[in-house]
C-alpha cells in the first residue's frame, strides 16, 4: 500500500525541530496522527492514539516505578512517542524509564528548549493534512476510473489488480460472508 504516513522517524528528520532520541529507537517506524503537549499523569482518556505527547515534564513522576508506569500507561493507549523539552521541569529520569522504552520499542525524544511544542505541533498538522490531500486525491482517481473500467467488463481480480494499480493502494472485496 502506498503511504505518506508520517512516523516518529520523519519528526526527526525536520532540520528546524532539533529533535534527538533518547531510548526507544526501535519504534521509530510508528505513525503519527497529531502532536499535543500535556502535563498531566494520565492524559490517555483524551487521547485517540498515534499521537506524540510533549511535556515539559511537569508530571512525569519522580520515582523509577512511577515513570515506568506513565511511560507504560502512554504506550497502552496507543501513544507513538514521548517528547520530553530539553532543561525545563523534568525530574531526573530513572534507569527504569528508559528501559522500558527500549523493551516496548516506545521512542522516547528531546526537544530542544529553543523549539517551541508549536513547531512540532505545526509540523505535524502540516504532514497530516498532505497525507489527507494525497488519499483524497487517490479517491477521487479511484472513482473517476471506475466508470472506465466498468465498460471495460473486466472480471473481478483484473478490474481490482487495475484500481489498485490507478491508486497505489491495496484494494480488497467485501462481501457480508467475508
């Protein structure tokens, strides 16, 4: 299937943002739906997952045990990443914390105290909405094509193979059965 989803990869490859990992490396093929920054404990009950959560670490737990549980809590919901700023009101981080980063393959990443969370945030919205054009347009492709293809009165996998082909998206038949 093509994509142009972004990842937790592609945040670090944006010159302006400065971003560095801190643990976590092997997740770093994760999506990214949107950038928010949150300083409470548990922010998973507003959050719909593929997000990346910037804190300034305002409630990051001090213990080892209460930073594994929040690094662990984010990552069950669905989080793709931590963005922590660079000097600000972090708690020194355990061994613990980056541990369990590593084992889950949940990135763990450092802003620089001269980005602000809206260039992350802005360059996020922005990847977003080119990858929403890019499915859209290949909608638009899609449906535009199938009343040629129709004509063509090709059978089911041509006609499939070549809507797949036009979109460069897998396509799959559904039926009720399955």
């Amino acid at each position: 299937m093509a994509s142009n989803k972004l990842t937790v990869e592609d945040l670090l490859s944006f010159p302006a943002l400065q971003l560095s990992v801190k643990a976590g490396s092997s997740g770093l093929g994760r999506s990214v739906s949107w950038a928010h920054a949150s300083e409470l404990a548990d922010p998973t009950p507003w959050l719909l997952g593929a997000e990346v959560i910037m804190t300034a670490g305002l409630a990051v737990p001090r213990t080892a045990a209460g930073q594994r549980a929040y690094l662990e809590r984010l990552d069950d919901a669905g989080v793709s990443g931590l963005a922590l700023s660079a000097q600000l009101h972090m708690p020194p981080l355990h061994d613990a914390f980056f541990e369990a980063a590593e084992e889950r393959g949940f990135p763990v990443l450092e802003v620089p105290l001269a980005v602000p969370f809206i260039a992350v945030a802005q360059e996020v919205a922005a990847s977003v909405q080119e990858d929403a054009r890019h499915r859209l347009g290949a909608q638009l492709q899609v449906f535009g094509s199938l009343r040629w293809l129709v004509a063509e009165d090709l059978d089911t996998p041509a006609l499939l193979r070549r809507l797949e082909a036009l979109s460069g998206y897998d396509v799959h038949l559904c039926t009720p059965q399955g």
